[in-house]
C-alpha cells in the first residue's frame, strides 16, 4: 500500500524526524488560510498522488502570493496528473500540499528497502539527490553507499556515521544525519514498511537536514496489524480493477495490452504472459487465480 507524500511526513513528524511545516488542502478556498497560518514570503504547492515525476509534469510549483497558490488549486484539483509512472489517464488529483519554502543548499539521496538476498533492510544513500535513483544504480553504481540491518542486533549508530562520512556532511550534522538514520530505521520496522524514500533529502542554507520529499509502501500483508495505516489508503489512486479483484483477494495486475490472462499459478501467469509478449500480443493483466 502506497502513501502519499504528506502522509509519509506526517510519520516522518512522529517519529522527530526534520519535516517543514506543511498543511494539506482539498479546496482551492482553503489554500489562502493555509499559507497565513504557514508564514513566510514564498511557498510550495504540490499535488498529492502516487507517483513520481510531478514537477516536470507541472505538478510542483513554488508560489509567491496566496492568489497564485489559489490558482494552482483551482488547475489542479478535480483533475488529472499524467507523468512517467502513470497510464495514460493518469493519477486523479484530490489533495494539494502546501508548505513553506526551503532554502537548500545541497541534495542528498536516502531511502531503504527490504534485499531478499540477505533477508535484511538495506538502506541506501546517495550524494545524486534529486534524480531517480534508478538512473543513478544504472549509470553509478559507485556513487550508491549501502548499510545492512541486522535483524538481531538492529540499527547501529556506528553505520549511521558510516553513511554520513559517506556523504562528506560535518559537524553536527553528522549527529543529525545519526538520528535520522535510527528514526527511519524505528519506523521501517515498526510500520512493516518495504520502501521508504527521502529524495531528496537536504541540507538547508542553515547547515540542517531536512526531508523535503517523503515516499513510503507498506507491506501489504502486513496491513492486518496496521489498522491506522489501512486508514490512511486512498482507493483513488488505485486502479478499480485491481480494488476489485482485492475485495476477493484475487492477485491480479492491471495492464495495458488487450489480451486477458486468466491462469492458475503465478509461474504460469507470467509464462504465459511472456509466451504472448513473444508472439507480439500484449497480455491486459496478470491474474493469478489459485
């Protein structure tokens, strides 16, 4: 299950963890309050959906007045966002974020997974913030420090540092970033997390961490022992399809091609999907029925 980015902030914020002031809009009449109660002279607004690429696909916009932000509301709100990672319909648009203005002075990349090699959370940090990390794995490799969390011992600060000095930060905000690391670890394993990114994460013009951006999924079968988190899905931004077949915990995909797949067992499914793919049909859905 998907969050969206200021739901990820908001635990992010229980768990003490460096979040700018931010507060979440359903209507362009409500952005104007927003921004008095946030201060400042320059602000943020970001539409809320699951997926990346919003700011080149003018999603994320830096405001000067309360009218521009209102502005930005009324385009967005009630429509869909189309990036990279969407169909071609799109995210449905519900929600925008509004927050203060951060002055940066550098990105940085963090973020962890589940490594089913190891059976082990890896976290993973980057001086390439900004910039899908895949494209760094893929071109960089180097540039990509890895940390293993064993599962008997827990995080350890030591391998905070570790990433720190990595990340060529000094000072105190080595001791920052040591905390940070340990929140985010605290908060993977207690919300049975199987991704959590921060990109970027920043050093503010004051020499601060701060995590700008904010993504997290939650493991799925998991869920029955996150009540508070089911809460927080958005079936919006699902594909009604895949809600549907997940009311009769059928495990099914959505796809964009034309030929239905219906088959019992998921190595079959897949076999049978790339049997199509390689006969030059396109399969509409993975669908694993037993």
């Amino acid at each position: 299950m998907n969050l969206h980015e200021y739901q990820a902030k908001q635990l992010f914020a229980d768990y003490g963890l460096p979040v700018c002031k931010g507060i979440v809009v359903d209507d362009a009449e409500k952005v104007a309050g927003a921004i008095e109660d946030i201060g400042g002279k320059k602000w943020m607004v970001k539409v809320q959906v699951h997926a990346g690429g919003r700011g080149k696909a003018g999603g994320v916009k830096c405001v000067h007045d309360a009218e521009e932000a209102r502005a930005f509301a009324q385009q967005w709100l009630g429509k869909n966002l189309i990036t990279y990672q969407t169909d071609a319909k799109g995210q449905p648009v519900s929600k925008i974020l509004v927050e203060a203005c951060t002055a940066i002075s550098q990105e940085l990349y963090l973020g962890a997974v589940i490594d089913r090699s190891s059976c082990r959370i890896v976290f993973m940090a980057s001086l390439e913030g900004g910039v899908e990390i895949e494209q760094v794995a893929a071109k960089r490799p180097e540039k990509i420090l890895k940390t293993f969390i064993d599962p008997l011992t827990g995080p350890q600060s030591s391998q905070g540092r570790e990433l720190a000095l990595g990340l060529e930060l000094e000072g105190d905000q080595i001791n920052q970033f040591i905390e940070l690391f340990l929140g985010l670890a605290k908060l993977f394993q207690d919300l049975d997390l199987s991704l959590l990114e921060i990109n970027p994460l920043v050093i503010t013009s004051e020499g601060n961490l701060q995590c700008l951006d904010g993504k997290i999924n939650i493991d799925g079968n998991a869920l029955y022992r996150q009540p508070k988190l089911q809460e927080m899905a958005d079936p919006s931004q699902d594909d009604e399809r895949e809600v549907l077949a997940a009311h009769w915990d059928l495990n099914y995909v959505a796809l964009d091609g034309n030929i239905g797949c219906m088959v019992n067992g998921a190595g079959l499914a897949m076999g049978t999907m790339d049997i199509i793919q390689l006969h030059g049909g396109k399969p509409a859905n993975f669908l694993d029925v037993g």
